[in-house]
C-alpha cells in the first residue's frame, strides 16, 4: 500500500490563486496525502490574504516576488498556474532554484520556449517537470487508455475529439483572445495531447483548419473564431480530427472517440451533469455538465496526487515534457491553417 | 419464401371502427399482404360510410347487424375491435359461423366467459382464434423471449413490468372506468400476459395488490385507481411485480425487466420517441412516445401478419386463448387484492 | 385526409431488382396506398422470374430490354435502381418518354451528367424527377429539420455527419470501388446532402480531404480509402465535417449533429437496433443496427409514398434535382482534395 | 466561505476498522477539512496495527477496550463502525461520554434499541447523533430532493426503489444472514429512508413482501431470501415498492423513482461505472458499478463532512434519530410480512 503516514510530507508552494489555482491549493491542502501547502506567489495582495485565511500559510511564506518564492527553501515544489506568457521562464526559474515543478497548460505558446524548458529540465533529471494536460487523470481517459493498450479496440487509428465550453453571453474570454494563443492553442491542445496518446505518439505530418465566428464578432480583430474545426495527419496513416467551441448552448462537452480497427472507444458523451433523468411534459431530460472545472473535478484531485507521488519518487509520470512540445507543435500548426487557409506541415 | 401472389388471398371483415378498429383495417387494406378487407360491421352510420371511403369496401358487406356480418360468406375471417363485454359472445359466433377469429385484448372480464370461447374453439380445430396481445408481436419482446429460451440469462425468476400511459387532464378514461374491468384489468393484462410468456408459464398461486388516486378522484365510485401496484407468486418461486398508471406527465411508457440468474433483460426503458437527442440551455432531452398505439405501431402492423399467416395455414401461433385465460385469471385476483386489502389465491 | 381509394392508381415500373431494387417493389407492391407495381426490367432472367412469382407482374410487362421498358404504356412512372453510370441517361430516357422518375442516388458521378438531367427535367415540368436521398424521409431527420426551420436551435452554424458501414472481412465493396465514385461520393454524398438541407442551403466554397487505409489495402489501387474525413467550407461562414467509414466494428452508425446558435440537435447516436438493453457480467450492452437498410427501413417505405404522392399530384416535393447537383459538385471537390493533399474549390 | 482553518479541529475516534471503518477512517484522515483522526477501537489486534500505520494514531488512543475508547478525553466524537447488535448502546455510552455520535446503519434491529437510543439523544441535545444512511449524502439524490421541495413534479405520490448487490459467488453475505436483519433490514432500508424523504415523511400504515430464493438455499434456515419484493402504504395515499436483491449478474445497481403528478425523476439509472461506451462487434456496451462502495463514494466523504460540519456547530442535519427509528419500523413490518405471507401494520 501507501508509506507511513510518519514519511516526510512534500512542502508544495503555489503560484497564482485564480480559480484554478485556487482549485489545486484546496486540493493541496485538505485532500491530498503526504503534502503540505505552505507558500504562495501572487502580484495580487486579496490572492496572498486568501492564502492565508484559507490555506492557513503563515506570513513569510507569503510571497509578492516570484523570484523569493522559487527560492524559499521551505518548499521542495512548485504548482505554478500563472499567465501562459510566463510559463517556461517561471518552470525554468523553479528547476534552477532545485524544485520539482508542476505547470498549467500550455506549456508555452511557441516552440523555441518549449525546448527551453525541457533543455534545462534535462539538466535536472532528479526533478519532477510536469505538465497539466488534466484529461489525463480523469478515470474513463485512463481506463480508455489502458483498453487501447490492452489490445482491446485492435489498432487504433483515427481519433474524434472536442472540447466546447458553454457560450459565455458576456464574452469574457474574448478580452483574453489576443493572448490566448487562439481557440486551439488553448482548447484543442487538450485534445491534440490526447490523439497522441490514444494513437500510440505517432509523428504529426500535417494539419489543416477551417473555422467560424458564431457569436462573438470581437474574435475577428486577433484572427480567432468561436468555433474551430481541425484535421491532423499522423505518420503510418492515423488521422484526427478536432472540434472546438466557445459557443455551446447547454454546458460544457468534452469528448474524444477512438476508432479501431476492431472496437472503438467513446468517452465524455452526453456530458450528464449526475445520475438523475427528470421526466416532464416536455420529454425526458438530464442536466449537463457546466464547466471544464466540473467535468474534470477528480482529475484534478488525482493529477495533484500523481505529482505529490512522483515527487516522492513512489512512481514515475508517464506525461513528459516531450509530448507538451508535442502538443504545441501541432497546435501550432493549426493554428497557421486557420490563417492560411492551407494545410501546414507540422 | 413467401407462397405466390397468386394463391387465394383471406377474405377479412372487421367489426367495429373506432381508433383501433381502424388501425388494424388499414393494416389489412394497404400493407398486409395475401389478405383482402372486404367486409364491416358497426352500429355506427359513420363508420360503415368510413369502410366505404377510406377501405373501399362494397354496400353489400357494410352490415350494421353483427348476426348477418358473421355470416357473410364473403369472409373467411373476422376481426373483432368491438366492447370488452362482446368479445366472449362475438367470437364464439364467429368460430360457429365457420370464421377464423381475431379478437381484441382482454379476452372477457370474467373467467366463465372465457371459458366458454376455449369450449367453443376447442370444438373447431381447423379455425384460428387469436387474442390482442399486441406486445408478443414486438420485435424488441419478441428478441427477449428469444434470448430467454436460448438459455442466455439463464433461468429467468423476477418480471417487473409496467404499463403507463400519459395522463389525460379530461380524464376520457373515467367514463369507462365502470365497465373497463379497472385498471389491472385493462392495463396489466398485457404486462400479466409478458410475464407468463417470459417465466415459462408458470402457475400463478398469489396476488397481492395496492393503488391511488392521484389526479382523478371520479374512479372512486367504481373503486378504482389511476396508480395500482401488484404483486404477483409464481409456483416455482417466480415473482412478479407490476405497476401500472394512467397519470404519466411525460408520455407513454411500457416498460419490462426479466431478471435471471445469469442476466437481465430490459426493454422500452426510456420511451423515446425518435432518434433525436437535443440540446439546448434546459440540459439535454428527448421526445418520448405520446401513447400505446406509437409504441407498437409496427407490432400491431406484424400482430396482422401473423393472424393472416395463421388462418393460410403457413405457421402456427404461439399465443394461444388459455393464455388469455390465465391472463384473465390473474387479473381478477389483482383486482380483488386491490379492494380486499388482502392477498388472494389466483 | 387521403383521396378515396377508388381514384385510379400509380402504375409504376422498376429496373433493377437487387437488394436495394427488390426492397423498393415490395415497398410499392404490398404496402403503398394508390399504386400498383405493373412491370419490371432488368438484363437478368433470375430478377425477372422474382418479378413474376414473387410481385405477381405479368410476361407482358416484364422487359430486358430498358428502351421497351420506358416505352411500356402500362406505367405512368419508373423506380430506377441501377448502376450509377447509367442513372442519367436512363432517367433522361423516361422523362422523354412521359414518364415521372425515381432514381436511385447519386444522380450521376460528374456535373455534366447531371445537368443533362437537369436540362431536360426543366423541359418536362408536369413530370416529377427524384433522386433518392433516403435519409430525407427518415421521421427523425424530418422533425429535426422541422424544428431547425422552426427556429429551435437559432441559426445553424455547423454540421458534424457520419455514414459509416459495419467492415465487410470480405471487402465486398473493393470490388466496387473503381466504379463507385470514391467513398466520399457513394457514402458522404447522403451528409453533403443533409448539411446542405439542415443549414438552409448555403453555397459551398471549398473542401478539404484526408484519409487513411484501416483495412482493405485493395483500395489503394484506385485511390480509394476505407475512412475518409472531409471539411466543407460555405459562403456566410457556416461549416460542416464528414467522417465516411467502411470499417466499423459493431454495425451501421449514420449519425448527424447539427449545432446551432441556441441549441443543437443529434440524430442517430446510439445506433440501438431496438428497445432491448441487457445486463450481464459483461456489463451494460445493447445490439446495433446492422446495416442501412434496416436503420432506413421505415425512410425507405415513406420515400416511395412521397413519390407515388408527388406522381399523383397530391403534394410538392421538397427535394430537387438541383440538391442532387450540388451534393454530387461538393462530393467531387471532396474527392479531389483526397487526391491532391489541398483545399479545392466546389 | 468556510471558517478560518485556525479554528479548533474536531478530534474525532474511530470504532470498528473492517471494509467500510477504514473507508471512513480514510475520509476523515485525509479528506475531510477541520478534523483530526486521533483514537480508535477495534478488538482486533490487526485492525489497531492498521490504524497506527495508516493514520498516524499515537499508542495511547488506541483501544481495545470500547469503554476505555469512549472516554478518551482526546476525542470529541465518535465514529461507530460496528456490528448492528452493538450500534444501540454503544451510541449510548458515546452520548453519555458527552460525545457527538456517527452511527453506520441500521440504528437497530428492534424498536426498543432504537426508542431507547432517542430517548438518551434527546437527554444530549447539544450533541450530534447521526445514522450512517450514505444515500442521503450523494449529489443526485440531494438534487433530486430539491427538485420535489420546489416542486418541480408536482405532488409526489409514488416511489420505486431498489438496492441491488453484484451476486457473490461464495455466497459470504449468507453467513450473516442470521444476524443481518434479513434483506429488507439490510438492503431496503435505505430505500426506506429515501422514500420517506422524497415522499416529505408520510406516516406509514401497512406493508406486504414477498420473496424468492433464486441462488442461494443457504438462506432458507432463517427464513431469508436473496431476491425480495415489497409494497409500503402510507397514510394519504402515497405507495411505494421496494426490490432488494443479492444476485444481480451485472454489478450494485441502485435505482429510485419519484412520480409525482407533474414529472418524475429517475435516480442512478444504467449503474455506470464511468464516461466510457464502448463498441464493438458485441455491440455498444459500458460497464457497471461493482459496489456500493464505489457507487457511493463521494456520498461517503460528503457525509463525513457534514458530519463534521454539524458537531463544528456550522450547520443542522436534516437526516434525525426519528428518520431512522421509521426506517426500522417500516423494515420490520416488512420482514414480518415476508413470513406472514400477509399485509402487516408498520
């Protein structure tokens, strides 16, 4: 089973205490064996008071200067859920000062930043870096997976896979839309990690991309659009294709089918929000899942438990930096499509 | 295949044209083959000038007498959709007069009439007589007492089974609650009969019963119910349950599980309507099926094939008049339970 | 309600009586109101003798010979169920001859041949010329264009559809493939046509094609695959994506997602053969359809009521020959971007 | 939000650490916020061991000794684990140590044990006395209970409930079949509770049960049955029915109906084990939820919190010692009349 509870804990510090970051702290601090959460780094001083009221961090932990709180020596890692913009000099920053790091997704929004990362984390091989592609944790991804592995849908090889959030009438996300790095970049990199995955990490030849704006004309200025269409060409004959949308009107819906070529697999369909089918004049209906924070709430528990364990050398992580570049690659090249109107290689 | 177009096709007449009635002609003018409507009986001016109408059929076989309709010799069968209290006398004048009978569901309300139909085929071998229950001709039913033969939920010991219709604010049914038998009677049987057939025909022993009124305090006065519960003992150990409703906000549901000990079987669970699934900002939904006749509108389609297969003499029916006997049997213990508060032997 | 069954009947001919041709004469034979099957053609004697014995047509009307067939004065309109390459001369050859025609799709593999057909369809206005779009009269896709129409999703942005057939070991279609069109235009052509139909007709600009080999590397010869995925580009910025699969493991699953600005609709998901939904240790399971036929078994009858009730001229038809055109042009511009790797222009 | 985590923790003890302890224990050890797991009780030697190693427990506060475990001034309340013969006057002697108290369910076997447990709570009235009923812990249900407090079906008068075990093999459950209660005490009474709830707690007036044995004869001796049927009346016409079983082949599947006269919901329908469909040449499939451990497990931590949260003082339970005296009032008469073979006064 697990160690003694008698064991070290992991002296975790966050970065950022936005709604994700705050997620993760909660995670850190009241559900996750074998941890402790005891700094916090943010620019915003309600995020540091939080931290403290809530988390119970005590005052010289709290840190406003990133540059302190990578080197606190109280903390042994770092959960960084920062703005994408700093996510490779922070994870690079972190490894430097001899802490194992976890970092939001993306892992940077164009390539050379990427390589950078794992330049330095090759440096420090006794450091966990990681990359929080969440849909790994989550359990039907996990069981797919291993029915893949096992054999079980034959030779896999064409993935159909979405991420669509809930139309946000007021836009919110359009004022982020200029720093996003666009629709797929920021929705479909989920997705693009998972073909990867579910296809056996075959090389990206090609992809091509073609989208609309539905409801938000705002989109037009940074060249997004609201709904996002992508096919990507895999060395060996794999094909996928993704779906993104900011658009949909009933919730959010997050799904990926894997063909086989004797089974196929299909997770996340329906999107029921809980075990309960209402019956009423009106048919037979069921609520749906509002957001990626709901869909993905034991995942997020469990990716905090795999970092935690990692970190604790108990196992290894099989998500490496690699298959983030992997991610951004392709990303990236649809994202060039979409402009071009062209297929880009990759 | 099929035998020739050219051989001799059956000569049907249908007595009685309301909502049913005219459903099964239909199925017998325009889409069942070897087989020619040509006759109508009804007290009702409309309907016959309906048959004469719609069917096409000749003033000389419009008979609003039943005596001279059951001795028309231009039919080789009759299709009965008349009363509940006709059935018993009806059919056994039609099996007299030489015909084939078809008979609506339930057989009789009471068991010495349908006695005394059994007496009366059983005195004319070479005619078919065939009762209603239109479920046995549904494909999905027709699959599952397929897969309990072949032995694949292994011994089948539980039924749960229900028959629920929408609610109807006019409470129509109301009206014919004093003569309809009740709700057991005019509901369940069909869900008594599904039960029999998919335990083997084991001997009833017990039946308990309990109701209410939820929406339709009228049926009081005939001691009556909208929502009824049963309970039905089996010899053998077999049990089943049964519930059946006439106050449904959604639709029509007709539901059955048969449970074995090596699997279970559930069928019409859901009633959708169609194959369309939306989704809006109320969640995700479907249309349900609006009543009886849209659940089984193919078996009532097939319920036809086979009677006129049967009288052609190209296969033998399985659904026999003792199993509406036993249906009726059981039935009328229910009903008894219901106003006893007690259980009562079958 | 409908006209009296005495008005004269549609007398109607069919060429061609394979799987398909014999479903549409026992469809118009035994259960389509105001019609009569009166001749058949074909160049095989063993699809003329089943005319005869099993469709009752007699010698006189049964034709080897095409040009005798369109001739026959005995039939008001012709039922063409033959190989695509002679779809356009044949159906010219019967509106020449005065005869109303429904002809299996597509119209024709290029957009000469079509609008040949076009043409001399325009010169025969009081004559009805159909292309068989099956899916058109499916009730689900029916209600789902109603509700479209009716506003119940908001404006209609994006489709998502699939054809996709249950793997043939034997690779019957390879056989098949030099003459089919390609897959895109004997499978994707019913989803061209229905994303034409659900998003109101826009024009179609561009296309974008990929595809992979799964299992039948015989198609390679012809430039062919076995699952092909497309992306259709249309003036006003609506989009729509095909998945065409010869290669599914567990049946026919012909799916459409239709997403609109305020809801979306899902026809066909599930692919439930019927309403039976077992239990066992294996878990939760349910049978799928086999094949097109039985999902489209209901579409199939339905098609040819509308056709005889258009020959008739009881109501409109809302399928055009120009739908054919413009599936049959998105369907070849599909086809060449698989082959040249690049958007290509409809 | 939540109070400061400075705030006094709750000290809490655990007695009993067998299969369902240790899920507890690990809640409140690891998961749960505001708490410390300090003491524990067990008389086997291995299960005090585990509770060292696992949690951390110091010497001192383990105990041996129930008498011993409940006076241990460490602890400010209890969690008991135990066989249903001890629950009663070991929530006695909890309450009278000036502890608050969690008790799994049953609260007893008899009326007596339960009044007298009542009457002592009621002699404590600032400390908790809780009953372990999980159900009432889990999100959909919660939700389904708002759904019927707003209204939203109406009035409702009917409830069809079932817990339903995964069939074990080697039969262990029959060995506790003497002291279990019976299945309905077992099994039921947490469908009890439900419909008690759902139903707004009418008074209870009669039940009927019946059952069968389907696998396991071992049950016969005393008087129990693996596969059980019941029908509860209740004072104002509401009904419910309740199905027990030990043999399902598939997995736990617990399900319950509320009808009410505007709609009706369905709880935990189709058992899912998680988001995954799978397809493949058996057809579509998913798999089943083992147990109730795993069905309710997030019911079990949420449980543990608002039992922490109602000794915290921060909030009232809704679920009372009264709820549970019911239940066991109504599960008797039922028991009763399983043996009867007759309807018996609750």
């Amino acid at each position: 089973m697990s160690p003694p509870a008698s064991a070290a804990k992991l002296r975790v510090g966050i970065a950022g205490l936005g709604r994700l970051g705050r997620r993760h702290a909660e995670a850190l601090a009241f559900s996750t064996r074998h941890v402790e959460l005891v700094a916090a780094c943010s620019p915003v001083a309600a995020e540091l008071e939080l931290a403290a009221a809530e988390f119970g961090i005590a005052p010289e932990h709290l840190h406003a200067d990133f540059a302190a709180f990578v080197d606190d020596p109280a903390i042994d890692a770092v959960v960084l859920v920062t703005p994408t913009s700093l996510h490779a000099d922070q994870s690079i920053a972190a490894l430097r000062a001899g802490k194992h790091v976890f970092v939001e997704k993306p892992l940077a929004l164009n390539v050379e930043d990427c390589e950078r990362v794992l330049a330095v984390a090759a440096e420090h091989p006794q450091q966990v870096a990681m990359v929080g592609f969440v849909r790994r944790f989550d359990p039907s991804y996990r069981r797919a997976a291993e029915d893949i592995e096992a054999g079980r849908i034959g030779r896999p090889f064409l993935v159909r896979s979405q991420t669509c959030d809930r139309n946000d009438p007021q836009g919110f996300f359009v004022r982020f839309a200029p720093t996003s790095g666009g629709i797929f970049m920021d929705c479909s990199v989920h997705d693009i990690d998972l073909a990867r995955w579910m296809l056996g990490r075959p090389k990206a030849l090609r992809a091509f991309a073609s989208g609309t704006i539905a409801l938000h004309p705002g989109l037009a200025d940074c060249g997004d659009v609201d709904n996002g269409l992508a096919i990507v060409e895999f060395e060996g004959g794999a094909r996928a294709v993704f779906y993104a949308s900011r658009t949909l009107p009933h919730g959010h819906e997050t799904t990926t089918e894997v063909i086989g070529t004797e089974g196929t697999l299909q997770v996340g369909f329906g999107a029921a929000r809980d075990r309960i089918e209402r019956r009423s004049a009106a048919g037979v209906h069921h609520e749906v899942l509002p957001d990626f924070f709901e869909r993905f709430r034991e995942a997020f528990a469990l990716e905090m438990v795999d970092f935690v364990a990692a970190c604790r050398g108990e196992r290894a992580l099989t998500l490496t930096l690699s298959d983030a570049l992997e991610a951004t690659r392709i990303g990236l090249a649809i994202t060039r499509s979409l402009r071009s109107g062209l297929p880009e290689a990759v």
